[in-house]
C-alpha cells in the first residue's frame, strides 16, 4: 500500500464547515493524529486508528505521523480552523526538514480550513474587511519582547487584528499585558470583539471598547479581533454589525 500524508483544518467547530475535500480525505485515512481534543471530533470506524496526544508536543506528532505514512499508511493530522494558522502545517514541515531524506519523497498534502477569526469576522460582520494581520499571543515559541513589538508595529500601521490565544491558565497575565501595551497606543474607544467557541453551542460574542476590555472577557477558546481606527458598528437590536470599510483615508 504507497503511503501518504494530509494535512487538514477541521474548521472552528461546525461539522458544516468542515470542508468537502478534508472529509474525503478523513473517510481514507487509515490514521488520524492530533491535539487530544480535535481527534474527538473524528468518528471511529473500522480500519481507522486514533492517535491523540497532548498540545506541546507537536514535532513528536509530525514525526509519528510521517513514519507511519512512509511505512504506507494513510495518514491525517488534524488542527482545528486552518492548519497553516498556528498549527501542524509548520510543524510538519519542520519535521521534514530535519529528517531523513526520504520523508520528502512522501506523498504530503495540505488541505485548508475556516479560521477562527474568519468565522468570527463573518458573525460579526466584516471587521476584517480592510488590511489586517493575525498575531499569536502565546509565548510558548517566542519571547513576549517579539509579541509586545509585533503587536505595536501593526497597530502603528492602523491594522485590524486578530489575536490567537489570548488567555490561558498557565498564561493568566499575558492578554493583560497586551491591553496595557493597546491601550497606551490606542484610543480608548477603539473596537474590540471577543468571540468564544464560534459555530459551536457555546458560542458568545462581545463587541466592547478598548476601555471597557478586561482580561477576563478571554479564554483559549477567544479569539479576539480588534479594529482598526476606520472600523465601525453599525447599531441595531441584539448583536451589533461591525466592519471595516474596504478604502483607506489618503
């Protein structure tokens, strides 16, 4: 049996989001390999194996994953959203790079996945509508001197932003620390949107300003999107519209 290996985004929880292509590919595989949790959301059937391991040790995954598809099986790893968004896409890749020469000749695939800061842009509305970048809050793989440079830079060139794992309870000060840094280069009221578990029953949406944020409004299962100066809501009953015109001022 000739082996091969994909890379897929199961999307941000809605099993209707989860792309035609990822699930054709999950209805082949021999092997599914991933972060505890995301492996839960794949139904078990016969011939298929589950392999899920914990969140930090993600280079032991790719390696596993790719010794098992150069041995001819058929292998997915799995990452919530996207998997190119702070996710295994990278970490696979590093694998190969530092591996044998022969995991390069095996069949790998990259499939893509909704985002959780798209699908929360599209609850919301469009506050991604204009230029913006996404930043990951974790300092798990860098330093927070890099997060806190980052995160000003893009707010100096008038970003809208998307902020990935903003709070944790081994990280309980950092998204503190990032309002700070906001907030001595932004103006108070400058639009935040905290969106927990997007597209699952748990969802909930905040639409807030700067001044009004507090640490507590995130979790690791918030991604927060704040606006540019040009962003705007629109008012109405239940949640507002807010989005970001497609033009920038000259």
């Amino acid at each position: 049996m000739t082996g091969w290996l994909v890379v897929a985004g199961l999307g941000p929880g809605d099993e209707a989001l989860v792309t035609p292509q990822v699930s054709a590919a999950l209805a082949e595989a021999t092997d599914i390999v991933g972060y505890i949790p995301y492996v839960r959301r794949i139904a078990p059937r016969p011939g298929l194996t589950l392999h899920a391991t914990d969140n930090r040790v993600e280079l032991d995954r790719a390696r596993h994953a790719l010794e098992m598809a150069q041995a001819g099986r058929r292998v997915v790893v799995v990452s919530s959203g996207d998997p190119g968004v702070f996710a295994m896409a990278s970490a696979l890749f590093e694998a190969v790079e530092a591996g044998p020469l022969s995991w390069r000749c095996i069949d790998i695939r990259v499939l893509p996945g909704v985002t959780a800061m798209l699908a929360a842009a599209a609850r919301i509305g469009a506050p991604l509508g204009h230029d913006f970048c996404a930043i990951n809050l974790s300092d798990n793989l860098k330093p927070w001197d890099v997060i806190a440079r980052r995160l000003t830079l893009a707010v100096q060139a008038d970003f809208a932003i998307a902020l990935y794992n903003p709070r944790s309870a081994s990280r309980p000060d950092g998204f503190g620390h990032a309002l700070d840094l906001l907030r001595g280069v932004c103006e108070p009221g400058r639009i935040l949107i905290f969106a927990r578990a997007v597209t699952t029953p748990e969802e909930s949406l905040r639409v807030v300003t700067l001044a009004e944020a507090t640490p507590e409004m995130a979790d690791m299962r918030t991604v927060v999107l704040i606006g540019s100066s040009a962003t705007r809501i629109i008012p109405r009953d239940g949640t507002p519209i807010v989005y970001t015109p497609r033009s920038a001022a000259s």
